[in-house]
C-alpha cells in the first residue's frame, strides 16, 4: 500500500444516459507512492498480506486500492481531518483487523471495544506500518461474488496470482472470503498450512513460521473480528507455551 503524501483526485465519467452534460465528475482523496515502498515491506518485521476477492466497481469507477485511505471523502476537509469510514464496513474491518492482528500479542489481546478510530488510523498512516492488498479476482466485479466465480477468475489467473503472492513473501495472510480455497490455494503454491483450532480460523506453517487467516470477506454483515482476534491470540500464546516462539518478533532476523 502506498505511503506518500495525500492528493485529491478529479475523474470524469461517461453517463449512461443522455443529456446536456454527458459526463459525471467523481472526487477523491488519495495517498500516492512514496518511492519507499519495496524497502518498507523488505524490511517490516512482520508483513502481512491481505487477499480479498476483487474491486467492487459499481457505476463503472475503477481506482488503484493502494491509495486507498479509508476514510469519509468530503472535499471540505483535509485527509488528515476526515475520520474512519465506519460506514464503510470494508474499510472498517480492514483498519480493526490490521490494527488488532499487529498489536495483539500472546500477553494481550486488543478487542474490538478497545479500538479508538483515530489511533487506529494513525497506525496505519505510519510508514513503518506497511502492509500488502491482493485482488485474487483480476476482473471487474459487483457487492457480490460467487464462489463458482472467483474460482474459475482463480484458476484463469492462477500463475499471476502465485507469481504476486510469491513476490511478497508475506508472514500473515489475512484470506478474505476464500473459505472454500484455504488453505489449498497456499498450499498448493509451496506452503504447508494446517489447521490450529476446531473452527479453524487459523492456519500454521511451522516450516516457514508463517500465520494463514481464514477470514470472512471484509464487507460480510456476519464478519466478527472479535473471534478472528481470540483465535489468533489463543494461537499466540500456544505457541509460545508450547515451542517457546514469539511469533510476534521481526521475521527478518
């Protein structure tokens, strides 16, 4: 994700109907590149990767994701005055669940009460904060996706979406709303993920010390953070208990 400055953004779009002004003007705030990016993530002590299903481009506007801010856009104010979009229950979960898997430890567990909007967004202004978006769907989509859908965009774009994942070498994957695909879609791509709990919410690779999430989809009314956050907390203290491995500790050692 990107870690520059804010930028406002003006994009003109074509109107399906007919009339005097055939074009529609859309605004948005944005956080362009930094140049700093690939250092950033080579040097993060815990990567973590977040694989959503694809870009909702209702009425036809597309964007790059990796400058999304997550925030209410409004041209009155500035990006660093606007708050949490927590209308936005992609944007919300997304901000919660980073914000809650990067500070939650085997010693202390951060619940959904504890989160202030603010702080949250703070965290994930900062630059030494770098974290990772894949669309494992490369087409267009809607608010829904079917799993007979994203599998076959799955299977069409399979090589791409090993080579992205491959690239990143991430330490989290946080797999949104691929249930039917974790952790086969992983292991099939050289990891060797296993389920740690009965509700299995949590995928080990002790080979590579890496944490698979099996997590619903981000915008899902069903979506609750607080059981993604105790399974993973649970698993924290577990492994410490049982190997003596902080997985919390920088991964770049």
């Amino acid at each position: 994700m990107y870690k520059g400055e804010f930028q406002g953004e003006e994009r003109y779009f074509k109107k399906e109907t007919e009339d005097k002004n055939p074009y529609y003007r859309v605004f948005r705030w944005v956080r362009i590149p930094s140049g700093e990016e690939n250092a950033l993530w080579a040097n993060a002590p815990l990567r973590l990767l977040f694989l959503t299903k694809d870009q909702n481009t209702g009425g036809n506007i597309s964007w790059d994701v990796r400058g999304e801010l997550f925030r209410y856009i409004s041209e009155e104010y500035k990006p660093e005055e606007m708050w949490l979009d927590t209308n936005n229950a992609f944007y919300r979960n997304l901000v919660y669940t980073l914000y809650g898997i990067m500070n939650t430890t085997s010693e202390n567990k951060i619940s959904y009460h504890e989160i202030d909007d603010k702080k949250a967004l703070e965290y994930i202004d900062a630059k030494e904060h770098i974290f990772a978006r894949i669309n494992c769907k490369k087409e267009v989509g809607g608010s829904r996706c079917t799993t007979n859908v994203l599998k076959n965009a799955i299977d069409n774009d399979y090589n791409l979406l090993k080579q992205q994942i491959s690239n990143l070498e991430a330490d989290i994957f946080v797999c949104c709303g691929l249930m039917y695909f974790m952790p086969n879609l992983l292991n099939d791509m050289g990891y060797h993920f296993e389920p740690q709990d009965n509700d299995k919410w949590i995928f080990y690779d002790s080979d590579r010390n890496k944490i698979a999430i099996n997590s619903y989809h981000l915008s899902y009314s069903g979506f609750n953070y607080d059981n993604l956050i105790s399974a993973y907390h649970i698993f924290l203290k577990k492994l410490y208990m049982d190997e003596q491995i902080d997985f919390t500790k920088s991964h770049r050692v």
